[in-house]
C-alpha cells in the first residue's frame, strides 16, 4: 500500500506572552487551506498533535495545555487602516475542534515581529531604530490591537530586560494597545445583560453572583468565596480535581446562556474557547508557581481564570482586558475585589505573579464603554522554517 508524504508547509514557532503557537503566513499554506473549513481545521490540529488521548501532543507542535495548543495565520490587510490581518485557532486538546470564537491576547503580542521579520508591512512604515507601530485587524472579534514592536538596527529586537511573570527569560517589552476592546462577538454590549452583577442559576451551587462581561474576550467573573475558594489558588489545586473542574464548566455554561452567546446548554461543548471564566478575591500575600512571594500590598486584587478547562498557569491576555475593563467600572464585582473605587489601571495578582492592565471606561447614555485597554508583553522565534504535516 502506498503511503503519501508529509507536507512541508513554512512555518514559525513563537512565543507570545504566555503562550507558544504555531505562525503561518497566508500565502504558504497550500490552496485548500488558505480559505476556512475542513481544510485548515485539519492542518490546524495536525500541526498541534490533537486530538491526542494522552494529552501530550507528542506527535505535533502543541504541549498538551491551552497555552500552547495554538496556531495563528497572518496576511497582509484588505483595509487600508490597519498592516495586516490576524486569525487565532483554539486547538482543543483531546478532541478533534478548532475554536475560533475569540481572540488569544498572548500571541497578539508575536503577530506585529512576525509581519516585519515577514516581509508583510511597507517597508517605509519600518524604523531602522525605534518602535516600529503594526496595526492589526482581529479577524476572529473585528477588533483592531496596535503594536508597538522595538526595532534594533533594522530587526525585530528580541531580547530585553522586561519581565513577565509566567516567563522564565527577560525578553524585549512590546506594549499593546487593545481599541475598543468592549461589545466583542455576539453579545451585542460591554455588559450583555444591562446588569454590572447578574444572579446566574448553576445546576449543583445554586443562584451565585456574577459579572458578566464583553471586553477582551467575553467573561463570567464570579467571587472565589462564593464558591469555597480563596482566590490565590495554583493549578494543581483546580486542575487535579474533576468536580472542581466540572463546576467551572458548569458557571461558564450558565454565564453563556445569560450572555447569549448560545441557545442552549449543550452548545457549550463547541464553543470552549468563550466565554473565559475568572473567580476574584481581594488582595491577599500568596506563594506564585515559580516560588516568589506576591505580597497583598503590591496588587490591587487576586484573580485566577479557566481556560479550556483547565486553570491557566498565568493570565490569558484577552481575559486581563477583560479585567482591566471590569475594574474601571464601580460596581462590578472586580471592582468591588479591588476595593471599588474608580481606577484606570489595576495591577492583580495570578498564579504566576502579577499584571498590570490599564483601561478607561467612560459611562455616555446610560452605557459603559471603554476605549482601548493597554498592557505590555514580550515575544520570541523559538523555531524558523517548515512543519512537516501527515494530511
């Protein structure tokens, strides 16, 4: 029996933030591949190794969590406003499903060195030295994220001496600006309900109280002491526990319904990537993953969010927009965690350190909105050159 060859597709490895993912150019991908459908849903999961039983991702590019089961697919823009546009594929781990619903704020930060070190902005546009700004389209949320990438003699500068709590080496800072980031998907508001805090009913804990948010990415915020918690949990705290697990899973299921962004219970399974869902604490000292002390005096709040199931190692960008936008708004219940008062910028404390956000939300007609939320992250090439893919 014959046996076809791989498939060599160019390809780029890179960090992100937190988060690792597969780069493609749009222009490299075969024919098929290059529209969406089955096509790129396959080579996307290929290329990551899912669905993988073990939950390893031996046999691809991903490592087995949702921060680096990611691929990402960047073109030059049809817009004349923005330099290039952005796809982000969720690659769900154990199952063969592509999430496309949202965006990963993570490797935004990677997309602006690789449409320079990609030939794919007006050279004219690139500083020998500098910053050099990328105006990206969000193609998943129709939203535009401005990056501000550091140019050292005509490249991408990589290394640096910011510092990323979840990131083990120093790297270059790339500051990000999120333009109004509120109002995102199918929610049709910053907050979908009317409602700064919602009564959500969930099957097994009851009525509980929740913020329900568009901002970012689409967020349920619930109180970690309103379920048993703490709010400085780590991973092997959530993660180890199926019933904890299925819990969230359960609040995240409740808070979709309420925000209308599925119809019914059962849909939840085919849109995993949204909504997030963060449970919050006051301030409060705590040991971080990594062994360093997060003193109560240096952050304004705890936070701990899901993300694929799973509790995240750090912070997923998109849901520390979420934060920032939630914290700018009195009433919210991240704005009462943090002490509730009226604040632009709120640094919070994760599982792997701090964060720091800043957002202005701004109340006209009766509505909140919010500008642009900005943060800063750092991004690498850890690879160069082709996948080979088995289709």
């Amino acid at each position: 029996m014959a046996h076809p060859p791989q498939q060599r597709i160019a390809a780029t490895y890179m960090r992100g933030g937190t988060s690792k993912g597969v780069f493609f150019n749009l222009d490299d991908l075969p024919e098929a591949m290059r529209a969406p459908g089955a096509a790129r849903d396959a080579l996307w999961l290929r290329v990551v190794g899912s669905p993988d039983p073990y939950g390893k991702h031996i046999d691809g590019m991903g490592n087995g969590t949702s921060s680096t089961s990611k691929a990402v697919l960047v073109s030059k823009s049809a817009r004349s406003d923005h330099d290039v546009d952005y796809l982000f594929g969720q690659v769900a781990i154990d199952k063969a499903f592509v999430d496309w619903s949202g965006n990963c704020g993570n490797l935004s930060a990677a997309v602006g060195p690789f449409a320079i070190a990609n030939g794919l902005i007006d050279p004219e546009r690139v500083p020998q030295n500098g910053l050099c700004t990328v105006r990206i389209w969000q193609a998943n949320i129709g939203k535009t994220i401005i990056a501000h990438v550091p140019m050292t003699n005509g490249a991408v500068q990589e290394t640096g001496d910011f510092e990323l709590d979840g990131v083990t080496f120093p790297a270059a800072e790339i500051a990000l600006e999120f333009m109004e980031p509120a109002d995102e998907g199918d929610g049709g508001a910053m907050f979908p309900t009317g409602n700064l805090i919602d009564r959500i009913d969930v099957p097994g804990l009851g009525a509980l109280n929740a913020t329900l948010i568009n901002a970012g990415i689409p967020t349920v915020f619930v109180n970690a002491a309103d379920i048993g918690l703490s709010g400085v949990e780590l991973q092997e705290h959530i993660n180890n526990d199926p019933q904890r697990l299925a819990q969230f899973e359960a609040i995240r299921t409740a808070g979709a319904l309420a925000m209308g962004l599925i119809k019914n219970a059962s849909e939840a399974q085919a849109r995993q990537h949204t909504p997030k869902v963060a449970f919050v604490a006051p301030a409060q000292t705590y040991t971080a993953s990594s062994g360093k002390s997060v003193a109560a005096g240096d952050i304004d709040l705890c936070v701990r969010a899901l993300s694929m199931g799973k509790l995240h190692h750090a912070m997923m960008g998109t849901c520390a927009v979420a934060i920032g936008t939630a914290a700018a708004v009195p009433g919210t219940l991240v704005n009462f965690a943090a002490g509730g008062s009226a604040r632009d910028a709120v640094r919070f404390g994760h599982p792997s350190g701090t964060l720091r956000v800043g957002a202005k939300a701004e109340l006209k007609n009766g509505a909140w909105s919010v500008t642009k939320a900005l943060m800063s992250r750092s991004a690498r090439v850890l690879m160069e050159g082709f996948v080979r893919v088995p289709l």
